[in-house]
C-alpha cells in the first residue's frame, strides 16, 4: 500500500506539472476522418446481415401471432359458459345446487 501512496504522488505532482492549454479546438478534417474510418469498416458477415433483415419480420409475425391468440381466446370466453363445461365441473354443479 505505502508503494501504491509513492506512486499515487508522483503521478498527482507531474499532473500538476503540466502545462494548462486553453485552445481545445478540433484538428482540422477530423470529422472527416472519423467518417471515412466509420464508413470503411469491416463488413458484417453473411449470416449476421440475413439475420438482420429477417429480425424484423419475425418481430412482425411474432405481434400478429400474439394479437391473433388474445383475440381467438377471448372470443372463446366472451361466448359464455357452455352445457359441456359445466357438466364437467362438479363444483359449479354443487354451488348451484345451493
């Protein structure tokens, strides 16, 4: 611990060392460089890209198949109770009864 202090006051005393520049503009054609070196990056894979074009079809099929369900089922509940259903059921039949 007692070399980690040593070493901690060196680096704060040449920080406090070190000349103070007050022009921080951007070097010129900076962002130019920025957008090339972005623009010639490394492609995707094959199989990344056709993943990605499919995701989002997926995620559409996947939202319509959900609606379908929750519309299917609650048009199955909002019929009402049927015979069938309540023979089935012995506590109903109970309750019912009372």
């Amino acid at each position: 611990m007692k070399d980690f202090e040593s070493r901690w006051e060196n680096l704060v005393r040449a920080a406090r060392q070190a000349p103070v520049s007050e022009d921080v503009t951007i070097p010129y054609g900076f962002a130019t460089r920025v957008a090339a070196r972005a623009l010639a990056g490394e492609s995707r894979p094959v199989w990344l890209a056709v993943c990605g074009r499919f995701s989002a079809r997926a995620l559409w099929v996947a939202c319509l198949l959900v609606v379908a369900s929750a519309a299917a089922n609650y048009l199955a509940f909002a019929g009402g109770e049927d015979e069938e259903q309540s023979l089935l059921d012995p506590v109903s039949e109970v309750l019912s009864n009372s």
